[in-house]
C-alpha cells in the first residue's frame, strides 16, 4: 500500500513519503501527515523475534512506501553501525521493577541520533534521480540535543548544508560545546538571544518567507528541516518502541500481546507522538506518559483541554524540555478531530494569535483513551537523581528523572512500564554532580564531568570528555531579526 502525505492544515496537495522529507515542512505552515496510518499493522508475531534493524525495516517500509525494499535496508544498514557503541541500538535496563530504554548509545549522547543518524540518508536517497539536484539547506532550532545531531548527521554530506540555531545560555557547557565546535565545510551554528520558543517560531518564518525561497531557488538551493516536524525525523522513533516490545518479550518478561506503558520526557511532542504511531502500527501500547518539567503546558493541556503558551517561561536543569509550543502536537490534533483540516488550522492560528485555544470535550476524551501526564519541578528531578543512584546504582540525567519522577507517582496498573532516557547523564555533570550532594560552584563542566567519574566510577563517554580539547569554530551571537540573513549567508558560502 502506498502511503501519501499532507499537511495538517489542507489536504489539497498530497505528496509522497520522499517528498515530504525532502520538503520538511507543508507550504502552508502545516505538518506533513498520512491518512493511512493504522491501516496495515506490523505483524508482533515477527517484531518479537526481531533485532532492532530488521525491526526498523518493517517500519518504515509501512511509514515511508515509496522507498524501496534496497534503499531503506542502505539507509538502516548506515545508520545503525559502528556509529553506536551497542549492536542492541536502544538496549533496555531494569530500574527497580521497571526498565529504562537507553536512547543515548549514538554518537552525540541523545535519543535525537536514533532518527537524525537516519535523516541525512533518507533524504540523499530521495534526492537521488530528482529532476533537481541542487542544494538542501537544513535549517533547525534546538533546545540543545537535536542541533548537535543535526551537525554531526549532516556534517559534509554532499549537496546538503546544516544550519543550526540554540537559544544562547539557555543550553548546558557541554551541549553548547558539542555545536560550536563542529567541524564541516558544510556547517553553520549561531546562538540566538532568545528561548527556543523564538528560535522555533522563527525558523518556521524562514521558511514560510516566500521572497528569501524564490532568492535561494535562483541558486538552485531549497530549505528543509531536522526538527521533528520534518516526517522523517519522526518516523525512525517509532523503532524503538517496537524494539523495546520485543526485548521484554525476548527476555521472558511479558508475552507476546500484553500491553505495556511508555512515560516520555518530553517538550515538542515528538518522541511521545512516535510512540502513538507505534500503537497505530499495532504496538500493544497502554498508557503513553507526558513527563513534563516546570514548564508544563503538556501537562496542563492534557489535564484542561486548553492550550495556554501564555507564561513565564523557566530555565530549568532539563533544557531540552523548556518549551512552550510544542509543534507536533499538531499531527496528534489532526487525527484526534478525524482529519479535520480547517478545525486544525483554526487552532494553530489562534495559538500564533492569542496564545491559547481549546479543544472540545470529546476530544480530549479520546486523547486521554491513551495519554496521561505529570510534571517534576527542578528539585523533584535532583531528588530522583539522587535516589536512582543511592538505591539502584543507576546514574540518570535531568531530562529522564523527570519521566522516573512522573513514572514514580503514577498508580501501578499492572503493566509493564518503560521510561525513555533520553540523554547520557554526562551531558549535564554539573547538574547531575549537584543532585549527588556536591558543590559544584567554581567548576566549569569539565571538573564537573572529571569530578562525577570519581564520585560513581561511571566514565564519561569519550566523544564528551574529548571537547575539552576541541576548538571553538562557530561564535555566532544574533538577534531573532538576523536569523534569515544569517541562513541567506550560509547557503551562499555553502553552496558557492
């Protein structure tokens, strides 16, 4: 079966899986969705017998049709090497009686490798026998872990370029140090002053800036995106649901059948939204947890119905989580309302408008059939950093104490339940140190790191601990107002 794509916001123009990749965003600011999800489910039967990359396989051969059989085992094959330190990919591990799925085996220490090690393949594939083949310029925002992904995914890919913008100061040392240090001919990282609420609002600009695309087609270079909005960002996620699945039943821990629940830590909706597909694609799937922090407007949606981006926005000790527009949510609206475009477009805009909009009551009726929720504030997540260690032995980051926290308060259902890690906890020492009960004032990331391996005999990941020698190549500070001129002067020197 084919699978075609469309935007949330008009099913006017549908375009193939290779197409809405290449194209990462709908014209119309919209987010690119299928209605044939849920209408051909994996086989569990196979799935449970499966390692992770046959499992990925039948993913996206159901997701992304139009690629065939050959191209998506090369595009698999190349992102799931030697470029993660584990053939399991995704390994699970217990944590009391329940597991934690360990997203941050890939090179840069996130869950965002798991799909942005995929991306850059994907779309070289579908730009192979294009009519054009000009330049891609892949344009992101970050709230720290998609961006240095990003870089490290496309870095010196041919025919692409990667721009990449972070909110200044609102990352840690070491997730900063792992963008400005990139090397690639092909790479542009600038901080913005700003959070990455402005910085996604204004990438979502650029590329609705109809004059700047008609400048950069008369050099023959277009836009796209790594950011979950893009479809193929999105899509190699829903492996690692399956995969997990599959690795309770092949250790014996439940049957092939029995439900399971999955608690995400989580702000733009995406990692969460991949587990959704998942149960689309027939993944015995209970409970889908939102695990928010201090910025929880998820969670407040979840519990009211209304959307309301209109607070104070926090900096909290999980940056990757200080968000508040949640941009997939939107693919999520688009099917709980049956595919109503117009309905979906009037939301968006009375977001972009007023901040706020409210979904009816039989929807949210629907969304809680699967989804619950909970927040941690800052000193819930150190105290659960804490306890892992000091009762289990585990070492956690900010980002996934937040989900444990969640998880932790959550009445036991009788299920399974599977908490994403998202992130090695070395990628935020200093505040995974203080949690510890260590003073960590006067030291910079690096004592902290050096300081974390002594306390609990955990190394550092060799690809963290090795920035502390790497030069700084990208010092870029700008305004919101600047980021088009800066992406206008990327392609230009990229695409020379």
């Amino acid at each position: 079966m084919k699978t075609f794509y469309h935007s949330t916001r008009s099913a006017d123009e549908a375009v193939t899986s290779k197409q809405a990749i290449l194209t990462g965003i709908a014209p119309d600011g919209g987010l690119y969705v299928s209605d044939q999800l849920g209408q051909e489910k994996l086989a569990l039967s196979d799935v449970v017998t499966s390692g992770y990359h046959a499992i990925a396989r039948n993913v996206l051969s159901v997701l992304l049709s139009d690629y065939t059989a050959d191209e998506i085992s090369s595009c698999v094959a190349g992102a799931y090497a030697e470029n993660f330190d584990t053939p399991l990919v995704t390994p699970l591990s217990p944590v009391g009686s329940d597991w934690l799925l360990e997203l941050w085996h890939g090179p840069t220490c996130a869950f965002k490798d798991v799909a942005l090690q995929m991306l850059p393949r994907l779309m070289s594939t579908a730009r192979t026998g294009t009519a054009s083949q000009g330049g891609v310029m892949i344009v992101t925002a970050t709230s720290g872990d998609t961006g240095k992904a990003a870089l490290d995914g496309f870095a010196d890919v041919a025919g692409t370029g990667v721009t990449v913008f972070y909110p200044a100061g609102k990352v840690s040392d070491i997730q900063r140090l792992q963008m400005v240090t990139q090397r690639g001919g092909n790479v542009a990282v600038a901080g913005i002053r700003g959070t990455f609420d402005d910085a996604q609002t204004q990438v979502k600009r650029i590329f609705a800036d109809r004059a700047l695309a008609e400048r950069l087609a008369q050099e023959g270079v277009v836009l796209s995106s790594a950011n979950s909005i893009n479809v193929g960002r999105l899509v190699p996620q829903v492996t690692y649901y399956f995969d997990a699945y599959a690795q309770l039943v092949q250790a014996g821990t439940i049957a092939c059948g029995d439900a399971v629940d999955f608690c995400v830590p989580t702000g733009n909706f995406g990692d969460v939204l991949a587990g959704y597909f998942a149960k689309q694609l027939g993944l015995p799937v209970g409970q889908l947890i939102v695990a928010s922090n201090t910025n929880k407007v998820l969670t407040d949606f979840i519990q009211t119905g209304t959307y309301d981006r209109r607070r104070e926005f926090v900096k909290t000790i999980s940056p990757s989580m200080d968000i508040l527009v949640s941009s997939n949510l939107e693919r999520l609206l688009y099917y709980l309302s049956d595919g109503d475009c117009e309905r979906v477009a009037s939301w968006m805009a009375s977001l972009s408008s007023e901040g706020i909009y409210t979904l009816p009551a039989e929807m949210m009726d629907r969304m809680r059939e699967t989804f619950s929720c909970g927040f941690a504030t800052d000193e819930e997540t150190r105290a659960t950093i804490r306890s892992t260690w000091d009762e289990q032995g585990v070492l956690i980051d900010p980002h996934t104490a937040v989900g444990k926290c969640v998880l932790d308060r959550m009445a036991f259902e009788g299920r399974q339940r599977v908490c994403l890690s998202t992130a090695n906890p070395y990628k935020f020492s200093a505040d995974v140190l203080a949690a510890l009960g260590h003073d960590v004032s006067g030291l910079d990331g690096f004592a902290c790191m050096d300081k974390l391996e002594q306390v609990t005999g955990v190394v550092a990941p060799t690809q963290l601990s090795a920035l502390r020698s790497a030069a700084v190549l990208h010092d870029t500070v700008c305004d919101q107002a600047e980021m088009s001129g800066f992406v206008e002067d990327a392609c230009a020197r990229v695409f020379a």
